[in-house]
C-alpha cells in the first residue's frame, strides 16, 4: 500500500507529539497537584527524627516532614491553592522509591541517601542533612569498632545503602560476619533489643534517635568510625524540572533566610515526642557549608 509522503510525516508527527506528552503528563507533578487539590508525602513511620509517628498520634511529624509542610506552602502560594489537601503515604526502605516512580506520592519526606545509582529511577533535592554510618550495641557487648564485629550478628534494614558498606568492610576485613536484614529500622533495633543481633549498622542520626527513644537509653551506644557520608535529600519524580526547580527553591530559602536552623534546632537538640528526649546532636560541616551555599550537587 502507498503512503504519500505528506501523510506520513502527519503520521509521524502525530506519534512523535503523543509520545512527548506522554513523558510530560508522567512527571507533571504540579498539574496533577493543582487538578487534584493534594499533595502526597510519602513517610516513614520510624526514622526518628526526620519522619516518624510518636506513640498515640495519627499523622507523622519529623525534621524532614517539618520541611515538606513548608514545602506544602510554597506550593498553595505557587499554583494559588490555598485549601491544598496533604495526604500522608507510609513507606519503608523496601518500597518508597517505586512510590515515588509510581506516582502514588508527589515527594518522599524521610531519611533517603541520595546516590548516583538512584538517580536513574528518581531525582533528588538539595540534601537536608548529612549523616554517617555507625553502629548501635548493647553498652556490655564489648564492641567499640567495626574489627569487634568478627563472627557476630550484625543487621541493617533491607533496601539501605548500609548492606553494601557492611558487605564491602567484612570482605576486606575477613570478619566473618552474619549479615541479617530487618523490613524496617525499628524491626532492627528491635534484633539488637532482644539479643538477635550484637549490632544495628545503619546511619548515625537514626541510631541516636533509636537509642533517645529506647525504654532504658543507657544501655545502648552509638559506636564505630564512620563508614561514610550520607547526604539525604527529599525524592521526587525522576526529570520533572519545573517541581524540583519549585522544591529547591523553596529548601533554598529555608536555608538563607535561617530557618533550617531553627528546624534543625527544634529536632536535634530540644526535646522531640514523645517522651520529650533530647538528641544533643550538633550540626556538621558538610550540612552547615550546604547552608551558605545550597545545591544539589552531591559526592557519590
């Protein structure tokens, strides 16, 4: 069958303009935002402080989730929607980058490394905090540091940038380790509680948080040099410019105009619920320096 030359190109200039609306309509978080009326933040349910809900309470609250509610209001002041609906998504280490790329929520609010391998299937904002990878034990364990690991039970939570380091670090070591993986972080403290695991490998922030919140703190320490350094960085849908150009603005003006601060201030070293402990965590370097001068950059 004969095809005209013009006839063809209208044809392929018909898929071509499908195919590209096709791309724009999956990451046009805004638009789905303004024609829904509601913001969807994904949470986590026990990464103290950034995103957790405290014992008794409906709705997660958190460093992280601080910033996403001020986020929230960037966004009603942006697309003029001042009764924007914010709906709460939770998720685990397991499944929140494919909630991200599914589209069941618009940002991830919680404790994600942003790395170059997860870049491929999301993209990430101007980091909120830096941490590093440490280990909880029992205060009477003996265990100081990495080398005391050898034949012990060590568990870190499925789908963490943790179970690379751990594997990496008892290979060149040859400690023998006996690597287990908890669904979530508070199903791994939980190992270490009930004498399952000698140690919670995972990063620093989350530990203290765990060990602030624990029915008798005193009798867990936070140990071991660092294996790295954790840049987190709130997730949203891969290669959608104009929200992430919305969301790094606003996170940028957080940081300019102090009120990163009083944020970190408020989860770090002032009692946080629900038993009003206190991190006592001061801020590093690297957050500090990110402060005076926001970007997206990160070091993989």
């Amino acid at each position: 069958m004969k095809v005209s030359f013009g006839r063809a190109c209208s044809v392929a200039l018909l898929l071509l303009t499908s195919s590209i609306s096709g791309l724009a309509g999956a990451a046009d978080t805004l638009s789905r935002i303004k024609e829904t009326q509601t913001l969807t933040i994904a949470h986590r349910e026990s990464s103290v402080p950034f995103s957790y809900i405290p014992e008794g309470a409906k709705q997660p609250t958190g460093y992280s989730v601080d910033i996403c509610l001020r986020i929230a209001d960037a966004i009603k002041k942006e697309l003029k929607l001042p009764n924007l609906k914010v709906n709460y998504l939770p998720v685990s280490s397991n499944n929140r980058i494919q909630a991200i790329m599914d589209g069941k929520a618009d940002i991830e609010c919680g404790s994600t490394t942003n790395n170059a391998e997860r870049r491929k299937q999301v993209s990430f904002t101007i980091p909120h905090f830096f941490s590093t990878t440490r280990m909880i034990v029992r205060a009477d364990s003996g265990i100081k540091n990495w080398t005391d690991l050898k034949d012990k039970k060590v568990v870190t939570t499925r789908g963490s940038t943790t179970v690379k380091l751990l594997t990496e670090r008892d290979r060149v070591r040859s400690l023998n380790v006996r690597l287990m993986e908890g669904n979530d972080h508070a199903e791994s403290f939980g190992m270490v509680e009930k004498f399952q695991a000698d140690a919670f490998a995972m990063d620093d922030v989350l530990l203290f948080g765990f060990r602030a919140t624990a029915k008798d703190p005193e009798k867990y320490v936070v140990v071991g040099e660092p294996l790295s350094m954790e840049p987190y960085s709130m997730m949203i849908h891969k290669d959608d410019r104009a929200f992430k150009d919305l969301v790094d603005r606003e996170i940028s003006h957080l940081m300019t105009d102090g009120e990163i601060n009083k944020l970190y201030d408020k989860w770090f070293k002032k009692p946080i619920p629900p038993k009003n402990t206190v991190l006592n965590m001061p801020m590093n370097y690297l957050l500090r320096d990110t402060i005076r001068f926001p970007t997206d950059k990160v070091a993989d």
